[in-house]
C-alpha cells in the first residue's frame, strides 16, 4: 500500500480513539445542569435579595418622610405664640376653637376624615397657632392693625393674644398692608405689643386611596386634613401606610389609647406605631408580619413592617 494511504488510514483511526465515550457525554451533561441550577437558583436569590432591598429602603424613606411630618405638626401642639397657662380664652362662633392644653384631644372627627378612613386605624388631632407671627399694634372691633406687610388672606383663621387672653378670628378682607377686617367683631381691644398667627387643626389617619396594587387590592396611605382649610379635601402625604396606632401618656404613666385618657392638660408624649408595605411584590409566599404586638398572615407577597416614633411635645409647662 502507498505511503500516503497508511498516513490517510491512521489519522482517520486515531480521530475515532479520540471521541467521548456515551458515560463521558453523561457526565458531561449532569455537571452542566448542576453548573446552570447553581447559577439560575444565585441569580433567584440576588433577585429576591434585590427586591427586598429594594422594599426595605422604600419602607424606610416612607416612614423618614412619616417621622418629619408627625413630628413637626405633634411637637408643637398647643402652641400659642406665648406662654397663656392661665390666660382667658374667649369662646369662638360656631366650630372654631382653641384651648392649648387639649391640643391633642381627638373628638368630632369631620365627616371627610369618616368617610376615608381606615376601620383598624387610628386619628390624631392635633392644634396649634403656626406662623407667620406678627406683631399688632392694636386691634378693636373688626379692625386688626399689624406692625407688618399683612401676610394672610381672606378666609384665613387667625389666633390673636396679648398673652393673658386670646380668641380667634377670620379674616373677611385686607383692608390695606398694614390692616385686616375681621368676619365678627373682637370681644376685647388689644394694645401695641399683641401677636397675631395662624391656627391649624389637623388630622393625620389612614386612608383608601381609591387605587389598587396589582392584585387588586386596595392601596392605603397616610392623609393630612387641616379644618383652617374648611374647601379642602384630605391630602394624601403618603402611600402603602396601611395602619397606625396613636398612644398617649403624660410624665410617669404608660402610653394608653385616647379612649383612657382623661387630662389631655398632662399630656407630653405621643408614641405612634405606623405599618408599612413594599406595594410590590418581595417574597415568592405570604409572611407573618407583627404589628403592636400581634403576628398577622399577610394576603399578599409584599414586605410589611411596623415602625414606632415617639414624641416629646413642646408645649408650654412641660419641660
């Protein structure tokens, strides 16, 4: 035989010895199917690490954003510009009032805050005078003279004191820039040095947005509704707050529910768990979440998570 066929003839030969048995194809592929179940269950495990993250930090910016509003509107509760511990208030007309020391009194809840509220939640009411403060040089009658540029407009609810007496009033017009006219006359006159500024009355609850998550369930949300602004509706401050407990307690005493308390005069702290949720889904099943100290079965996949605030009020006569 020819030189170059035997050459031809054991190159074919040994391209046959080199091939995969049938046992080394098998092996083969049962590591590469181990090889891709390692890597799909790591990258299912980085996903949901992700969106629980994800979840967690969007929790907590919510309750950040929570702890400021409470906080500014709670921690000034009863503030009235100066210090009227034993001061005369005069009554008001109609559903306007003022009394420092039941600031955080909860009662007549309006019929706005009824009709979006949350069954399991609670309401915190909370007044207070909130500037801008202005000084009057006198007010008489229907007339309220300012030491400055008139800031308010008409409709606004206005807290005038010489720091022994106060009383409320509405501005009907700006008779110029220095002068308000007041909708009812003044019950007293005020002299040089009185103070001038703006009440509030608002309500924090939790409310039905009207809008669902992508399961159809409904989407809750913290509301804000102050009274000073009578044609509005609550505003929305923050969605997936899906419950709120409101607890009070004055020096040395425990925190209890509203309902207890009977002296909102010694009030000083206010401790408010919030329940919040991721809005999207997190976990592959429902989970236990706790919540004031009950464990619930969640309906959904989302991330739930309480946070409790406390606050310190800053009212006159407490330290």
């Amino acid at each position: 035989m020819p030189k170059l066929c035997k050459d031809f003839c054991t190159a074919i030969n040994n391209d046959k010895q080199m091939g995969f048995t049938y046992v080394e194809l098998m092996v083969a592929a049962l590591i590469s199917i181990i090889v891709c179940s390692v890597l799909i269950q790591t990258y299912l495990i980085q996903k949901r690490s992700y969106h629980l993250i994800r979840g967690l930090a969007e929790i907590q910016e919510n309750a950040r954003v929570a702890y400021y509003l409470l906080k500014h509107d709670i921690q000034n509760a009863g503030y009235s510009g100066c210090s009227i511990k034993a001061a005369k208030l005069l009554s008001s007309k109609g559903w306007i009032s003022f009394e420092p020391q039941q600031s955080l009194c909860v009662d007549n809840i309006p019929t706005r805050v009824k009709l979006l509220k949350a069954p399991d939640s609670d309401v915190i009411s909370i007044q207070t005078i909130a500037s801008p403060f202005i000084n009057v040089t006198k007010a008489v009658a229907h007339h309220v003279n300012l030491a400055e540029n008139v800031p308010y407009k008409t409709g606004d609810i206005l807290w005038l004191t010489n720091c022994m007496q106060g009383e409320l009033l509405q501005v009907q017009a700006v008779a110029n820039t220095h002068r308000i006219i007041t909708t009812q006359s003044l019950k007293d006159i005020y002299a040089d040095g009185s103070q001038i500024g703006v009440w509030q009355h608002v309500f924090y609850f939790i409310g039905n947005t009207k809008r669902n998550t992508y399961d159809g369930k409904p989407v809750k949300a913290l509301f804000r509704l102050n009274l000073a602004e009578p044609n509005t509706t609550p505003l929305e401050m923050i969605e997936g707050v899906e419950g709120m407990h409101v607890y009070y307690a004055s020096p040395g005493s425990v925190f209890q529910k509203a309902e207890v308390i009977t002296n909102w005069n010694k009030v000083t702290r206010v401790r408010i768990i919030l329940l919040l949720n991721s809005l999207q889904p997190v976990f592959d099943k429902e989970n236990i979440y706790t919540f004031d100290g009950q464990s619930y079965l969640a309906g959904d996949r989302f991330l739930h998570k309480e946070w409790i605030m406390i606050f310190k009020l800053h009212r006159e006569g407490h330290e």
